[in-house]
C-alpha cells in the first residue's frame, strides 16, 4: 500500500512502493509476467526533518509577514496576474494550514527521519542515480524544429519499438503496464497513461494536439530561483513572478 498517512487533507505515499505496485504485471516477450521496481537506494533521500519543524513553527510569522519579504515588482500587474494573486492570498492559508496537520501527523507516526545527528548528503541515493538509466537521450530527442511538427496521436504497444515520439501524443491504452523500446532503451510505461514529451516552447502546438482535453490536476515543476543555485551559476532558473 502506498499511502503511508492520510487525513482529510491529503496523503503521504510511499513513492518506492507507488512506483513498485505500477508496474507489476508487465507482459514479458514469452507470454509470462515480470513485476519491476526501483533500486532502493534511490529512494534513500534524507530531508531535513529540523527545518521542517523549523518551517511549521514559524507558519504563522510567514504568513503575516510574506509581503514584507517580496521583491517589489518593476511591472504593474496585468488582470490575469491579479485574478492569480487575488486566489493565492486566499488559498495560501488552506495549503499551509494543509500541510501543517501532514507534518504534524506524519511526526506522531515518525515517518520523518532525524537527521540531526546523521546527515550524509544522500551519499547512497546520488551513487546509484549518477550511474542508472539512458540519461538525457530523451530530452536531446526533443528539441525539434517547430516546422517539422506534424500533429499525431501515437498508441503504443508492448515489446514495441520507437525511433521517435517526441511532439506526439503518446498514450498505452492497455489496462496493464507495458515496456517498450526507444532509441535503442527500454522504458515502462504505467497503465493507461498519455504524455507528451517535447520543448515546452512548443507549448502552443501542444494544445492542438490535445484538443478539448482536460486535467483534474496540472503539476509544474520549473528551476525556480533560489540563492545557492544563483550563487554557483549551476543551471538557469525561472523567475519566480
């Protein structure tokens, strides 16, 4: 089971275990089944347990105080930027409030690690992940010239093999998971999934592969600014208005 706490706000999953339930089952090329998962020690990522006391002790000083804190802006907000601030300001307090009852629940259930006295840098989980998996030959796969774009649905199937899905709409319409070759790799895809995979420059395209379809939930996940990361040049950020 995945789900390792949960109250009326959310939950706290497992995510080695997540994945390992995902892709159990998976059609093999004589006719059999083999389940799959992670390495664990990938999974071995040790948060920082004090900071997160750190952050739920001072919830209340961060909302009172968040305006102080913020840059001021060089630009006046545009209507959809407002309509934006205007929702965040009152979400703001629900998601924290959320995320408070988690913490506190998952701390009566120690499921967070004290790392006060053992902090290793995930020394474990950054060996196996600079040393597992094909790379960024997906990722050097996507960068195409918008005018070779031609709008396509592509339905994948198992032990098949694809030179190239990038900028198509890729879906396993199967109810089981199913492994799939690309580029000379094999990966596994979950049960009845559906991705693009391309430069988010082609964002517009993208809708028009998509057509009327729609999400019950979007997650982003930019380089968002932080100081360690701008101190050291380490890789470009999005910034964060």
């Amino acid at each position: 089971m995945a789900i390792i706490y949960q109250n009326m706000y959310g939950w706290i999953l497992d995510h080695w275990q997540l994945t390992t339930d995902s892709f159990k089952d998976v059609d093999s090329e004589d006719s059999t089944v083999t389940n799959f998962s992670y390495k664990k020690d990938m999974f071995e990522i040790n948060s920082q347990f004090e900071s997160k006391i750190r952050v739920q002790e001072r919830v209340e000083d961060i909302i009172v105080n968040r305006k102080k804190r913020k840059r001021k802006r060089k630009s006046v907000l545009n209507d959809g930027e407002i309509k934006a601030k205007t929702y965040h300001d009152k979400i703001i307090e629900v998601i924290v409030h959320a995320y408070k009852t988690l913490l506190d629940g998952s701390k009566d259930m120690k499921l967070l690690r004290d790392l006060c006295k053992s902090l290793d840098n995930n020394v474990a989980a950054r060996k196996i992940a600079a040393n597992s998996g094909p790379g960024d030959k997906l990722r050097e796969l996507c960068y195409t010239d918008i005018n070779d774009l031609d709008i396509e649905t592509v339905t994948l199937k198992s032990h098949g093999a694809y030179d190239d899905l990038c900028n198509k709409l890729v879906k396993n319409c199967s109810n089981s998971p199913i492994k799939v070759k690309i580029k000379d790799d094999f990966y596994l895809l979950p049960a009845e999934c559906s991705f693009i995979m391309g430069d988010t420059k082609n964002f517009k395209y993208f809708t028009k592969i998509l057509g009327r379809n729609e999400f019950d939930f979007i997650l982003l996940d930019p380089p968002w600014e932080n100081k360690p990361v701008k101190r050291k040049k380490q890789y470009w950020t999005l910034d964060n208005e």
